[in-house]
C-alpha cells in the first residue's frame, strides 16, 4: 500500500476469529460464512502485522500472525 489512500483486505472464515490490524488498531469480528472488509485510511508508513485472537478451552489467549501490512510513503 501507498500512505494516503484507502486500504482494502477481505476476510473470510471457517471459525469466529477476531482479527487485529497492529499500528493502526483496527479489530473485526469474522464469522463464518460471510464476506467480511477491512478498510482504513493509510495514515502511518511501516510494516504491521495483522493477527488473530486465539482462545483456547484452558483459558489461555494469545496471537497467531496471519500477515504484515506493508504502507509506503507516497
């Protein structure tokens, strides 16, 4: 991506996940058999990774990274 537009991912799912966009702080609820959009404005350059929000049965939380986001200056 290039700072200054419009950023665009599109999820879909097997399972309920909860997705989180680090740096820019999005979160999303996912739900199976649904299309679901992630859209932010690219306001910070870096690269940032996107992760999902793991619950186990025992009660332990922890984050799987499923991408990085890369945002370029223009």
């Amino acid at each position: 991506f290039t700072k200054g537009g419009l950023g665009e991912i599109h999820w879909r799912t097997d399972k309920p996940m909860e997705i989180h966009f680090h740096g820019y702080d999005i979160e999303k609820q996912i739900e199976p058999g649904s299309d679901t959009v992630m859209t932010f404005e690219l306001i910070a350059t870096g690269r940032f990774p996107v992760t999902v929000h793991a619950h186990s049965h025992s009660g332990n939380h922890g984050e799987q990274t499923l991408l990085y986001v890369e945002v370029y200056p223009q």
